[in-house]
C-alpha cells in the first residue's frame, strides 16, 4: 500500500494506483463477514484525510493520511461492507490534476465492468469536489453506484465530520437505489446529483448544496431517502479518444466584474483554446469585456457565457446576441463546470454551433 506523506508538500500527479482488500470484520469482533457488499474505496486526498497539529488547530494540511488509516478511523464500516481500497492520489483538491481525473476515471470504468464490486467510493477534497464528479458523469459513465466524499474538518479535528461522511458513503454506494444515477456527492447526509451540486460556504460543515435543482435525497441511517432521480451529465465521451491530459484543450474561466477591462481577456485568448465568462447577472460583462470576446471568438477561441451568480440560466441572446457573436450560453452550469464541459467538448468540435448543442442536451 502507497502510504501518505505527512509532510506539507503533497504530490500533485496521481500516484501509482495501489491496490488492497481490507478485511472487514463484524460489529462484534468475529470472523469476517463475506457475504456483504464489496465496494472499492478511491482515495484522493482532501481535507477528509488531513491533519493538524492539534485537535483545536485552525490549519492543517490536506491529505496526510492514507486511505488505510482513514478507515480504520471508522471500524463501524465493517458492519456494512468488505473494502476494496486504492490510493490514487493523495493531495488537497486545490491542486486537482486532468491528470489526477484522468487515472480516476479510468479506474472507475475498471471497476465498472468487475462483477466483484458492487459500487465505488470516492474520497476527496471539497475545494474541487463538485468539478471532479462532474468530470466523472462526462468520461466513466457507470450503471454501479459511484459516490464522492470529502468532509470540512480534518480527520484530527475535535468533532471531524469526515468519519460520518464516509459511513454514510459507503451505506449509499452498496444500495441498489444509487444505481444508474451518475456519480452522486453525500455531504452532512444530504445526497446531490453530480450535474447540481455546488460548495457554497467556505467553512461550517453544512457547505454544499443544489441551488438549481435542490437536493435528491438524504441518508436516513443507513438507508437512502431520495427525493428524485439525478440527471444524465449530458453526453458521455470516450475517455480513451480523450488522449494524455496534458494535451487536453486548455480553457479559463474569466471573472466579471465592475469596470473589467479588455486586457486580461486578450492575453488569454493568445493561450488557452477556450474562454468560460463568469459573468455578472445572466453572463453579462462590460462592452469592453464583451468586445474582447469577440474577437477571441472570431479568432477560434471558444467563448461560454456563465453565471457568478451561482444559481439561475443563462440562456441565449437575452441581452448578448450570442448567434451574432459566435458565443456558447452554459444554461444551468456554473463557471467551473462550463469549463469542465467545454474542455472535452473541444476534444470533439470547435463549432460553437456543436458546442451549443452539447451544452443544451440533458
């Protein structure tokens, strides 16, 4: 088993995929139970494997512990399901990689197709959480449950919230319930689809929400309530036609404000093959912003009009002429996952018109 460093330099490419059946055993200290689920844990790093220096410390350092070590914080575990675990990265989800998203994906998929398994649980950052799940509906599509966890305090905190989170992952990624449903996100027992769900609060442990389509269901003990069903994450593409990350199309995200001028829009529109505007209101910016964009578009850089906002639609030419433009609206998406969309859209067209199509589909 790859251990975690617990030095504050964490590594930021994902390491090599280690892999590990850990043998549960009953509540009551007995023999292992083999006839529970198995369900493969994928550990990512993140504030759920941090460590402070002290129980009462305000900082800490994000993925120090090993996946090992994080689940033995929680013997209930045992009672629910036997551990497949594998350390696939171990870092803060400040510094997420495509690389680290894309050995992710592909043991996802891997995991998909073993009749062994019965579902996959990620554990995770909250910083980028919401970005990495949406990355996974998009590329490792899976009929078997899929789950992202993280939690807002370090595993050494005073009242760590990441043992309950990660109990309750794994009661929602044995449950036939959570099949079918893309990769669910399960924070302080509410249960979000991967398309909706946002972090919307830097600190406190009730930090992410839906604000769009709201939450599909809670945990209730061990048992999935759900309220609805999630939604498909749009198309589904190749991760295999994809190719190595670090050749993937390189998109920013533009943050609007008052008096934005045109000269950061420009310098970006020299390097990266596509623009996401973080707009104001319904994805709106200065004239001199918007003009900028428009020559970034009329020199083949794809443009996507978003949302700072953090909730709402941003439809087409309800004040920007987007036809006219050459402008793709992200509709419900949020900045960060516009920019996850339109990466890998660009792996198939640049046509703004496609490109639209791809953003409109559900």
């Amino acid at each position: 088993m790859v251990q975690a460093s617990s030095s504050s330099t964490q590594p930021t490419q994902p390491v090599q995929a280690a892999e590990h059946v850990q043998t549960a055993t009953a509540s009551d200290g007995g023999a292992a139970d083999h006839g529970l689920p198995l369900i493969a844990v994928l550990a990512t790093g993140g504030t759920i494997a941090g460590v402070q220096a002290s129980a009462t410390s305000s900082s800490y350092v994000a993925g120090s512990i090993s996946v090992d070590q994080l689940l033995a914080s929680v013997p209930q575990l045992a009672g629910l399901a036997r551990l497949h675990t594998e350390q696939v990265a171990n870092v803060g989800s400040q510094n997420m990689t495509h690389a680290v998203w894309q050995a992710l994906a592909a043991r996802v998929r891997a995991l998909d197709v073993d009749p062994d398994v019965q579902g996959v649980v990620v554990t995770h950052g909250t910083d980028t959480l919401e970005e990495t799940a949406f990355f996974l509906g998009l590329t490792a599509p899976t009929r078997k449950p899929l789950v992202l966890v993280g939690a807002m305090r370090p595993a050494t905190a005073l009242s760590a919230d990441g043992p309950a989170n990660l109990f309750a992952a794994v009661a929602l990624a044995r449950h036939r319930a959570a099949r079918e449903q893309g990769p669910l996100v399960i924070m302080n027992g509410d249960i979000h689809a991967a398309r909706d769900v946002q972090k919307i609060a830097a600190s406190g442990i009730n930090a992410f929400a839906s604000p769009n389509g709201g939450r599909i269901g809670v945990m209730v003990g061990v048992e999935p309530l759900f309220h609805g069903h999630a939604q498909s994450a749009f198309d589904h593409f190749d991760l295999d036609t994809l190719g190595p990350a670090a050749q993937w199309p390189r998109v920013a995200i533009v943050y609007a404000h008052a008096d934005l001028q045109a000269d950061v829009i420009d310098a970006l529109a020299a390097i990266y093959d596509g623009l996401v505007l973080a707009g104001v209101g319904d994805g709106n910016a200065t004239d001199a912003a918007l003009e900028a964009l428009k020559r970034a578009s009329a020199a083949g850089v794809v443009v996507v009009r978003a949302s700072r906002t953090g909730s709402g639609y941003v439809g087409r030419g309800a004040e920007v002429d987007d036809s006219a433009a050459g402008f793709v609206a992200a509709g419900e998406l949020s900045a960060q996952k516009a920019r996850v969309l339109l990466m890998v859209g660009l792996t198939r067209t640049r046509d703004p018109v496609c490109l639209q199509e791809i953003f409109d589909r559900r």
